[in-house]
C-alpha cells in the first residue's frame, strides 16, 4: 500500500497536479465528532488521510483507521 501511494504522488509530481493530505491526530481527535469530521473532509479537496502524531498516547488509533 505504502508503494501504490508513493507511485500516486510521483505520478501526480510529474504531472504537475497537487495533492492534499490530512493528518489525523488521534490525541487530538474527539471520537465523537467522527462523522462530522469525515462529512468535511469528503467535501474538501483531500487526496490524502494520514493517521498519526509526533507522541501517540492514544489507543484511538485502529478505531480512527477503520472508521
């Protein structure tokens, strides 16, 4: 997956298309707010979910990946 996701941005660099990704922090996430959240990212102009911190104290992280 990782590989498919490297291969998306070389692709979109070399055609000089941008990207946009959105990080995820579960530290800062309140689980409760998910589908809101997940409603304003379909409708902004996100290519890219990124899930993670600097410090990961949480264990929200598997239930914030698979919603």
């Amino acid at each position: 997956m990782m590989q498919k996701i490297y291969q998306d941005i070389l692709v979109a660099k070399a055609q000089d298309k941008k990207l946009l990704a959105i990080l995820l922090d579960p530290d800062k996430i309140e689980m409760d707010n998910l589908t809101l959240l997940f409603e304003k990212i379909k409708s902004s102009p996100a290519t890219h979910i990124f899930v993670g911190g600097s410090i990961v104290k949480s264990n929200k992280i598997d239930e914030l990946v698979l919603f």
